[in-house]
C-alpha cells in the first residue's frame, strides 16, 4: 500500500499513533506548508512567504491598541 504523504501529515500520523489527541492547529499548519513549500528553508523572495508576511502585519496592526 503507498501512501501519498506530505511530511506534516506523516508527521502527524506518527504521532497519532503514540496520543490520539494529537493535533496542530491552523496557523501553524498553514506555516508548516509554507516552509515545506520553500524546500524547508526560509526564503524571503519567495511570494509565498512575502503573502504571509503581509497577512501577518494585517493582523497586527488591527490588535495594537
């Protein structure tokens, strides 16, 4: 049987196996693919990474008092 994995979901199927109630949550999933993506290496030319970045600072404008 072949599975087609990425490594976060291998990754996490590895832990399941040990704790059931392992999961990730959004965010840092979203990241996790993000990295992976950039061949696991931060790259930032990279327009995945610049989309991020900008999502990240959207967000962090709207929390500052």
């Amino acid at each position: 049987m072949k599975f087609d994995l990425t490594y976060l979901q291998y990754a996490l199927v590895l832990l399941q196996e040990i704790c059931e109630f392992v999961f990730s949550n959004d965010g840092f999933t979203e990241q996790l693919k993000m990295f992976e993506e950039m061949g696991f290496k931060v790259d930032h030319s990279r327009s995945i990474y610049n989309r991020f970045h900008m999502k990240v600072l959207g967000k962090a404008s709207f929390s500052m008092p």
